[in-house]
C-alpha cells in the first residue's frame, strides 16, 4: 500500500504561499478529512460524527493494515490512537483530536508539523464519552523529525468545545 500525500501537501502548500489562501481555504464552510480506521471500532465512528457536527467532511476507509499506514504518514507508535484522519494538505490528526484543535491547527499550522495527536484514548474525548466521566489530556503536535510537544492541555470536557 502506497499513499502519495507528501508531494501533494507540499504543492499545495506552496500554492497556498503564494496565492496567500492558507486562512481563507481553512476557513471554508467545509474542511474534509479521510480517516483510516477498523470497519468495526465505534469510537472513531462516534470521533467522525464530532467532526461532523463541528463543520468536517469525512471519508472513512478501513486498510488491512492500519499500522503499515501510520508508519507511512510517519506517525511514530509512541503517539498512535486507533484512528488517523488525513488533511488534503496532507497533516495528520490522530486519535481523539477534538475539531476546535484540528480546526486552529490547519488555520495556522506550525512549520515542520506533521499533525496533531491524542495518543491512547482519553475518556471524555470526542467519541471517548463515556457516562459523565472525564480525564484530562494533552493534544500533541507531531513534528515532522518525529518529535511532539504539547499543543493545547485539555482541563475539562467543555474545553473541547469552546
């Protein structure tokens, strides 16, 4: 399974650069994302329905081997989560990132990022909820040299949202 991402993105950001449409593309009624993921796992299902419900397109598709495309999108182990969305710039979001993030991230993207990540899967995230029962957590961005750092600290459930 080849995914020829890189060469686009970088195109497109060029482009962008050029033009100066970064914000205004971003800022679109519509942003899609593909998300891989297991045919059968409900929370991304139910992550896909937050994004929705915050302005997102999706497509879903379920590769055979879901692992062999996060090694491709160089989304190192240590940071996976059980789904990855992909940008048609070309960043990747994986795991639980709520929308506001995902949203604020392709607005203004870091320079040499790969993405942001939820690693694991923190209850009370988007398609994590769970009775009224939250944990805090941290969304990561992902540096294209393989390194993270913190890009936001979520305290409370309706931090995501506001």
């Amino acid at each position: 399974m080849t995914i020829q991402i890189k060469p686009f993105a970088a195109a497109l950001a060029l482009w962008c650069t050029l033009t100066g449409t970064v914000a205004a593309a971003q800022d679109a009624s519509t942003i899609h994302l593909d998300v891989y993921k297991s045919p059968t796992c409900g929370c991304c299902t139910l992550w896909i329905d937050h994004m929705a419900e915050n302005g997102f397109t999706s497509t879903a598709h379920h590769p055979e081997e879901l692992g062999a495309l996060k090694r491709e999108l160089n989304v190192p182990v240590r940071y996976g989560s059980c789904h990855t969305g992909v940008s048609r710039e070309g960043f990747v979001f994986e795991g639980h990132v709520p929308a506001r993030y995902v949203r604020q991230f392709l607005n203004n993207p870091p320079e040499d990022a790969l993405g942001l990540t939820v690693p694991a899967m923190p209850v009370g995230s988007p398609g994590m909820e769970y009775k009224e029962q939250f944990m805090r957590y941290d969304v990561l961005l992902l540096k294209a040299d393989g390194s993270a750092e913190v890009y936001a600290s979520v305290e409370s459930y309706q931090q995501q949202f506001d």
